[in-house]
C-alpha cells in the first residue's frame, strides 16, 4: 500500500486563503499551480470603476488577501462570499497568459454571474452556457492591451488552461474547466450538452500540496437539483495522465461537507444549489509524495444522462521541505 496512513477529517474548513500548514516565515512557498504566472496582474473592468495593478502573490509565494479582494472586486464578485469567490487557478491563467504574451492591461468585459442572472441572460437569447462557469468565478470575457483576440485564444488553446472561445471580435473567453475551444460558429450552448447534469466536475482549488495541508473542492457545472452525493469518496493515488493514467493505490475517505449542509440520509447528502457545493474539504495527512486524484459519486439520480461518478483533475502531494 503506497499511502502510509488514513486520510483524516479536515478540522475546519477553509477561510480567507487555502487552508496552508504552518511554515517558517521564511520559508518559500512551492508554486500552487502546474501552470500559473508571475504573480503580478494589470486587471479593469468595463461593468464597474474597479481596477488592480500589481503583486498578488509574493516573490516567496504567499498570496495576498487584499490583492485578492481588489482583484475580486474587479471581476464582479466579493472575496468574502466563498461560493462566488474568484479561483486562484484563474487569476494565476490570467497572469500566466498576460506575462507569456507580454500583454498590457487586461479588460474585462463579462465576469462573475449570479446564477439568477446567468439565467435571465439565456431567457433573452443570449449565447451563455446553462452550466457557465462564470457563475463559480472561473472564466470572463476578456481582451489583453496589445495581444490580438486570435493570438489571445490560440495560446490559451496550446497550454490547456481550460475553456477558450473565440467570437472574432476582441473579447476571449477563458475558463479553467476541462480543456476545451469553440468559436461564434462552433459553440453549442443552445444544444443541451450540459442539461441533467450531464457534465459535472470536482474542482480541487490547488494543484499541489504539502502533506498534512487541507484541500478545498468545489463541485460545478450543475444544471439540475437536488444532486445527491455520496458521503464516502475515494482517493486515488496515480500515475500517467489522461487515458494512460494507472491507479497505483486506493482509499475511502469522507470529506467534510460544506458548512450548512443538509442531513445525510442513508450515506446521501443532496444538494440545491451552487452555493451548498462549494465548500469540501479534505485533510491530506501521512500521504507519500506522488499525484493523486478525487473519485466522487452520485447517489439518488433521477436523470439517466447524468454520471453515477466523476473524478478530479490531478493534484501533487509534495515531499517533506527539507530541513
């Protein structure tokens, strides 16, 4: 057996930053992301006055809560609401795809919707996707100062930092969902991909990890509730990647649920809404060094489309910092 102890549960659930075991002050962070960008951003917003130009992130790789905030605010959002807070994930693509084009200011044209209004868009004929992840603080429509909207889309669609749509005009969506492109002409957000659920995915909020560290997931996508989940999950200890992946080692574990959560019932906790699935946790304790993953499953379908399971993107659990 490649784990070298149980999995516990986690003590608290996040709070204003990824739940981080404590370090020496002087210890460098690892980088949070497989991909992520120099720490700084130049970022406005058309739909508001707010803007952000500087460091979010140190130099030693600490995040700052109040360029967090800032930056929030200029996505459309508060960094206080857990459920609709902005991901590290994206605001690190950002800065990865201004800093590798050497771009200028980012303007944002569309980001953060409430689900109340992502819905009011589509019943207007809007191109706006069911499962949008703009409603999870993961994409926004966008153009960089001095980067073509074209160059913009191909260079998110070579590096696979998610979602890339393409309208040939100077706006770009970007998400951090699964790796995927379309154009004006291609998009099928009318076609009913993501209806029941079809689509669903758990979101670890980091890529890597120190032992002992608590993560954070999210399950997004959803188009239909009550979603029921399986209170016992299963961890995944990996090798390879895509359709080569090998499951070296298994483990049951039970996360804890988000705060607030409805009873379980029968090892079946559902869920109805985007907010009540925005706050798991898992304390990665005694784990050897490697790649691991999040198997989730479903339990009281009621829609045939939709998987009685979905796993994770990989994350990394690191080895000890040495001394």
């Amino acid at each position: 057996m490649l784990l070298r102890s149980p999995l516990v549960l986690a003590a608290l659930l996040c709070g204003a930053l990824p739940c981080l075991a404590a370090h020496p002050a002087h210890a460098r962070e690892p980088r949070r992301f497989f991909l992520s960008g120099d720490g700084t951003l130049s970022i406005r917003s058309t739909k508001n006055r707010f803007r952000f130009n500087g460091r979010f992130r140190t130099r030693d790789g600490r995040y700052l809560p109040a360029a967090l905030r800032r930056i929030n605010r200029v996505i459309g959002t508060r960094y206080s609401d857990r459920a609709a807070r902005v991901s590290l994930r994206f605001i690190e693509v950002l800065s990865f795809l201004r800093a590798t084009l050497h771009g200028g200011v980012i303007t944002v044209s569309s980001g953060y919707r409430s689900p109340r209004y992502n819905r009011s868009l589509r019943a207007k004929g809007r191109t706006v996707a069911k499962a949008s992840l703009h409603q999870y603080g993961m994409a926004a429509d966008l153009h960089i100062a001095r980067v073509a909207p074209k160059l913009l889309w191909q260079t998110a669609k070579k590096h696979r930092v998610g979602g890339a749509g393409y309208y040939k005009s100077r706006w770009v969506h970007i998400d951090v969902g699964p790796p995927r492109s379309w154009t004006q002409g291609t998009a099928n957000v009318r076609k009913g991909v993501s209806d029941d659920n079809k689509r669903l995915i758990v979101v670890p909020e980091l890529d890597r990890y120190r032992s002992g560290e608590t993560m954070s997931l999210r399950l997004a996508r959803m188009t239909a509730y009550p979603l029921g989940v399986r209170q016992r999950w299963i961890l995944e200890k990996i090798e390879g990647a895509d359709a080569a992946v090998k499951v070296l080692a298994s483990r049951a574990v039970t996360p804890r649920r988000p705060r607030g959560a409805p009873r379980s019932r029968g090892g079946c906790t559902r869920y109805r809404s985007i907010a009540a699935l925005s706050g798991f946790s898992l304390r990665l304790s005694g784990l050897a060094p490697g790649r691991y993953r999040v198997r989730v499953g479903f339990c009281a379908i009621k829609w045939p489309a939709m998987p009685k399971e979905i796993v994770s993107r990989p994350f990394e659990v690191l080895a000890p910092p040495k001394r």
